[in-house]
C-alpha cells in the first residue's frame, strides 16, 4: 500500500483504521444529506460516531440502489421533483443528474451547440454551451425533432445519452408514485415515450411510424384517422383507398410497421362484498382486478424502437388515481407475455374519506405514444 495516494503520513494499522472510519462517516453522512440513508442515534448511546447510530434506508436511496443512480442525483431530485412538474422541467431534471457529468464536450463543440440549439424547440442556457448537461439536453431535443447531428461523434454521444436516460426516467416515475404525484408521474412516462419513439408528445402520433410522413398523416387526419390505435382499426382495402395519391409499396410499408404496435384492451372489477359495489370503511384498502387482453397477434414481445438503440421489451404502466385532486395511489408496472394477463391493485381508504370518491384506472405505453387509455 502507498499510503501518500491516500494523503497518509505511514500505513499503520492505527493510521489506516481512522482513515477508513472517517470515510466510512464521511459517505454516510453524504447518504444522510442526499435522503438515501436516516441516521439516528441508539437509544442507549450518547455517542454521536457513526458506529453508535441506527441507519435506516430511504426511499430515495432504495431507488438509487435499484437504479444504479449516484447519491448526488438523488438528492437534485429532492430539490426539483414535485407534483407540477411539466415535461420540459422533467426533461430539464433528467439531464442535470450526476450521469451526464462526464458526458463529452470537445473543442469548439459549443459552437456547434450554438447552432443546434437555434434548430430546436425549448431554450437552453446560451451561457453554458460547453457544459454536459447543457449537451445532453441538445441531443435529447434533436432526438426528438429527428434532426441531422453536425458531426458523427454527436451521434455516438446521444446514443450514450439514451443508454442513460431511461434507467434516470424509470427512477423518477417510482419517486413520483411514491409521493403520490399523479400528473407528474404521467409527464414522466410521456417522456420516457419521446426517448423511446423519437418525436415530441405534441407532434402527431402518426408520425411515429417511419413510413407516415407528413402530408400523409395530413390526409389520414383529415379522414379523422389521428391516432394509432384508429389507424389499426382501418382494414388495409381501406386503407389503400385513404392513401391512393401514395405508392404501393409506401402503404405497405405502414401495414408492416403498424403490426408492430400492439393494442389492448383493459377490463376491471371491483372486489367487494358490500352491495352496489360498495366499500366498508371497515377495511384499510380496497382491491381492484384488472384483466388485460391482447386485440393484436404476439409475434414478439420486442418493442418497436427503430430510433432507440436497444433492444427493449413491451411494458406497460398502471396507474389508479385521482385527476380531480392530482393524487396517485397505486402504481405496478407489468409486461404482457400472453393474449390475456391478469394483475390486482390495492387502495388504501381511510375512515374520513366516507363518501363517493371517482377513481380512474390510467393504462400506459412505456413504449408507444398514443396509445394510453384512461377509465
């Protein structure tokens, strides 16, 4: 052992020891700071050394553990998430995490971020435009507006870039639906739609199909075909009659993608064994059945991500909450392997909600815009 790559004066066990216990409070008192980690001390010990306390583990730092994400990027998310968030701060937050740090910006690259930046949407720091994260937020833009990087090295970066960003979203999504914050939960899970289809929320779902290029989805729209789970509903004769000014081989082209997406259908139960579906208050929770059947053959449970640069598999969300109140109660993610998949929900109820409360069951693409269905 070198003990001067360690700043030690000699490698003594005594020397040693006392720098290893004060890493060791150093990182757990950096987890206290981050909200990953309680530390509070023994009852029975005045002590105030790390080695006389109990640690509790945080949600936060359960979440990090899970998600390989660093403390750092767990305590900005204390800070910044709440339940306004809209998706252009989701997107904001995602790239100010720890992740991006090391993100490259190579000489005069912020020339080129100033040029890139003026192509898209949303505003960035002008002053920043040799910073990481200011970076990762350019490319993650340019993904979404599917517009050509300046340089080859772009490209290899927002790969990196999109390596990172869903294990961030996913993290974001279970600190959301811990908190209870229905509507930002849901601006997550359309973000995590953008990266993995490549267009902005706003732009038309039609669009997510590579062979639909504007002026067709101009006249699909103006035949009242404005969403995928229509246009799968339109037998291919029909279809081919919609689009008689395209070629063929185009509308073929967006049958063969179209069979890609799956749709399905949700049905729920209530169980109760009060009448009229009603709810005892006598119980802490309630449960509610879902059963999900597939409309569409599985020929495989690989997703449809012709821009994304991973393989990723089909998954879904389901949410049960209150839009009136911005409130989310329960959250389970789930794959669907089968024509029919069952899973339960339980709601917590409390005696002073007597009364009719309104529920509703939101069914979410991890994958695929335009296909969320809410009851």
């Amino acid at each position: 052992m070198n003990p001067s790559y360690y700043s030690l004066t000699d490698a003594k066990i005594e020397t040693v020891s006392k720098y290893l216990s004060e890493l060791v409070d150093k990182t757990l008192h950096d987890l206290d700071r981050a909200h990953c980690i309680q530390i509070g001390l023994l009852d029975d010990l005045i002590n105030t050394s790390i080695t006389a306390a109990k640690l509790k583990p945080l949600t936060l730092g359960r979440i990090a553990s899970y998600y390989y994400l660093n403390y750092k990027t767990m305590s900005m998310f204390y800070e910044t998430i709440n339940s306004t968030n809209d998706i252009a701060s989701l997107l904001q937050i995602l790239c100010n995490t720890h992740e991006y740090d090391e993100l490259p910006v190579r000489h005069n690259e912020d020339k080129l971020n100033s040029d890139l930046a003026a192509e898209l949407p949303w505003l960035v720091d002008m002053r920043q435009l040799d910073n990481p994260h200011v970076k990762a937020n350019l490319l993650l833009q340019a993904h979404f507006s599917r517009i050509p990087l300046p340089i080859s090295d772009y490209i290899t970066d927002t790969k990196s870039v999109l390596d990172q960003a869903i294990r961030i979203l996913q993290a974001m999504v279970d600190i959301a639906a811990d908190q209870g914050w229905l509507f930002t939960c849901i601006n997550v899970m359309h973000l995590v739609q953008m990266v993995m289809q490549s267009r902005w929320f706003t732009d038309s779902t039609l669009l997510s199909l590579d062979a639909i290029t504007p002026e067709i989805a101009t006249i699909l729209i103006n035949h009242d075909i404005d969403c995928i789970p229509i246009l799968k509903s339109i037998n291919n004769q029909k279809l081919f009659k919609i689009l008689h000014q395209a070629s063929q081989d185009k509308v073929k082209m967006i049958i063969k993608q179209l069979s890609n997406i799956p749709i399905v259908k949700l049905n729920y139960t209530i169980e109760t064994k009060e009448e009229n579906n009603k709810i005892s208050i006598e119980n802490e929770s309630f449960t509610i059945n879902i059963e999900l059947q597939r409309l569409t053959k599985i020929n495989k449970t690989e997703a449809f991500t012709p821009h994304y640069p991973k393989i990723v598999e089909e998954s879904w969300w389901i949410i049960i909450g209150d839009p009136s109140k911005g409130e989310l109660f329960a959250l389970k993610r789930i794959s669907i392997g089968s024509l029919k998949t069952t899973t339960k929900l339980n709601i917590p109820i409390t005696k002073e909600e007597i009364g009719k409360k309104n529920y509703s069951i939101y069914f979410m693409s991890s994958i695929y815009l335009g296909t969320d269905q809410q009851y």
